[in-house]
C-alpha cells in the first residue's frame, strides 16, 4: 500500500471504529484483507473473524478465524449463530452486486447478535473517477477498483433495512464517503 491508501484507510476504520457497541466481545470483518481493522480491536474483543477472497490461506487461531473467500456463500454454519456484536463491512459492498447484497442482509441478520451492529462505509460514486486519476499518477493502488458497478447507496439502505434499524448514516472524507450504523431490533 502506498501512504496515501494508507491514510485513507486509517481515517475510515477511525471513523467505523467510533461507532462500534459499548459491548463487544465477538466482531466479523467483511473484506478483512491483512487484519489491520481486527488488529485493532485485539485489546478489547476476545475473537475477532474475517473474510476476503484475496487472502492466501485459511488461518485459525485461539483468537479467531481468517476465511480465503467471498461473503456471504463462504461463511460456515457456525458463525451464523448470532454471536457477533459487531459486523465491519468496510469499502466492500459496491464491489458485490444486488443479488450478493441481498443475500448479505440476511446472513448478516443471522450472524449479529441482539443489539449487535453492522458498520458500513461505502463511497460516493464519484470516488471512481477521483481514484482513477489518484491511480494514474500512482499516488495509490487502487485496490480492486475495476470491480466498482455504479453502486446505489438506495438500495443498501432498502436491503439492510428490511431486517435492521438505520441509527447512524453520515458522510465523512469530505463527502466523499458514507457511513452506515445499523443495529439488529
């Protein structure tokens, strides 16, 4: 990563982190890629979970489990059960397509644990173009950009909204991106 993905990406776990329940033992990262988001919450969670499909290799400790794969099909029976009080989905769903989207909603409904809460950033669709000119004259790698598809910020909110109640949505990085805080009823 260069410094400047690496700015961008400490303001946005800043920003999700500041949000996350005042308990919270358990967390799931979608799109976790190298841990750093998890990494930071080792002091105050006993297990924390991810998934990415960019990962090398499965990777299982007493502290939690590192899934190579795509979210939500690759997520196993038993983190289903409702035992996260934190999901993170961080700069990952304008990547997923609108049936992907809708199966997330209800897997993440099953996961997260009564008062548990789903933490979402996404950018604004402006960003492509921004992050393409930012890659262009290689101030960033623009990870997996070529994978955005015109992402509707309405229909998240329809998706996630059938099953949890929105209590925080806000923009932030100069408007550039959106916060989403939904929490299970």
């Amino acid at each position: 990563m260069k410094p400047l993905d690496k700015l961008i990406r400490y303001w946005r776990v800043k920003i999700a982190l500041s949000h996350m329940p005042k308990t919270i033992e358990n967390v799931f990262d979608i799109g976790c890629n190298d841990g750093y988001l998890l990494d930071k919450l080792l002091p105050i969670t006993k297990r924390q979970d991810g998934i990415d499909p960019r990962l090398t290799a499965n990777t299982v400790s007493d502290r939690g489990e590192f899934i190579t794969g795509f979210f939500p099909v690759d997520i196993k029976a038993h983190q289903m059960q409702g035992a996260y009080q934190a999901i993170f989905a961080l700069a990952v769903f304008e990547h997923f397509s609108d049936h992907d989207l809708r199966r997330s909603a209800s897997v993440i409904d099953r996961m997260l644990s009564p008062d548990g809460r789903l933490i979402i950033t996404v950018p604004h669709p402006f960003v492509d173009k921004i992050l393409d000119v930012l890659i262009l004259f290689r101030l960033i790698e623009g990870q997996a950009v070529e994978e955005h598809h015109g992402f509707d910020l309405k229909e998240l909110l329809t998706y996630f909204s059938e099953s949890l109640r929105l209590v925080k949505q806000k923009k932030f990085q100069f408007g550039l991106n959106n916060l989403f805080v939904f929490e299970k009823y």
